[in-house]
C-alpha cells in the first residue's frame, strides 16, 4: 500500500480537526494554525496526521505534539515515517533537539527508542502522572 505524506497548510486546519476528533477523541485540540504539519493519504482520503512546533519548556527544541493514525490504518509504519519525516524537517531548520511524551503508549515508545529518542527528566514535569518525557539531541 502506497501513502502519501504531504505538510499540511492552514487551508487543512479542518481535516486536522477532524482526524483529531477520530483519533484523540477526550483530548482537547491543538492550534492547527500554528507550528509544522503533515497529513497522509490513502487514495485521496486523509488516513493519519501529525504535528510539531516550538517546545514550551526547553528553549530552541521542538516538541512533536501529535500523531494519529485511523485505526483502520495501524500497524503499517505510518507513525514510524511521520516521525522520520517531522525529525528531518526539524533537522533542515536548525532545530538542536526533539522532545515528545507517551502516555501508555508502548507502540509510540517503540517508534521513539527506534528514532533515537531517550528518556528525561524534564525540569518541570508537565504531563499528568506516568507521562513519559522523551528527548532526542540533533546536533
Ligand atoms: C499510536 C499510533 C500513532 C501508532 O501508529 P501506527 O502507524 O499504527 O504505528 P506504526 O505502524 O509505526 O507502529 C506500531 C507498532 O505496533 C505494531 N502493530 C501491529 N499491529 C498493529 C495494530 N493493529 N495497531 C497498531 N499497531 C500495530 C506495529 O507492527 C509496530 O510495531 P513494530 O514497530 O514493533 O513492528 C496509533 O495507534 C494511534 O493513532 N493511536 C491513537 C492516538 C495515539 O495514541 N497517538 C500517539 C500519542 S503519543
């Protein structure tokens, strides 16, 4: 099967809404008009997405906010390449560090370890209780 994987522009915010809904569907949403996007396709229809933008918390690095992926969709490595892809970006721009969490997570920790991310221990831990902090240098 053959995907494509395309940086999302502000004309998308809907899409990225919309498969926020089907894949985060407690969480609150993000600002989709900020920061670097990217959504996958299927023949046409939009099948996962993903975020980043500036960390909060560790001046300079970037924080990869959010990936889904349709349950229709897992298992087939789309969240390992919008991981590659988001790091590569980061990388072109400069970007000394990725940081991301996991919350029971074990498939997104999986794809985080295999990136080369490691655990932290952020200063001011933001997540709730058992939010693992990950962190990648890219210097
Ligand atoms: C977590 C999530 C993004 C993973 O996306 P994905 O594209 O299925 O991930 P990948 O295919 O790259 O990797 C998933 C791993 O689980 C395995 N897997 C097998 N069958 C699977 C299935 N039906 N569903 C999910 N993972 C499966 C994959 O083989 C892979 O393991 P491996 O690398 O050891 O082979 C997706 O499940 C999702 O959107 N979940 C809901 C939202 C969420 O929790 N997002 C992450 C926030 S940190």
């Amino acid at each position: 099967m053959t995907f494509k994987y395309r940086r999302a522009t502000p004309h998308d915010a809907e899409t990225l809404r919309a498969l926020h809904v089907l894949t985060f569907p407690t969480d609150d949403h993000e600002n989709y008009l900020e920061g670097f996007w990217w959504i996958v396709e299927d023949a046409g229809e939009p099948c996962a997405f993903a975020g980043m933008r500036e960390s909060f918390t560790l001046p300079g690095a970037l924080y990869l906010s959010r990936c889904g992926v349709l349950a229709s969709h897992r298992g087939k490595g789309i969240q390992r390449t919008l991981l590659t892809r988001r790091l590569a970006h980061a990388k072109r721009i400069y970007a000394p560090a990725a940081i991301s969490t996991t919350l029971n997570n074990i498939p997104s920790a999986n794809n985080l370890i295999r990136a080369g991310f490691r655990l932290y221990r952020p200063e001011d831990p933001w997540g709730s209780a058992g939010t693992l902090y990950w962190l990648k240098e890219l210097t």
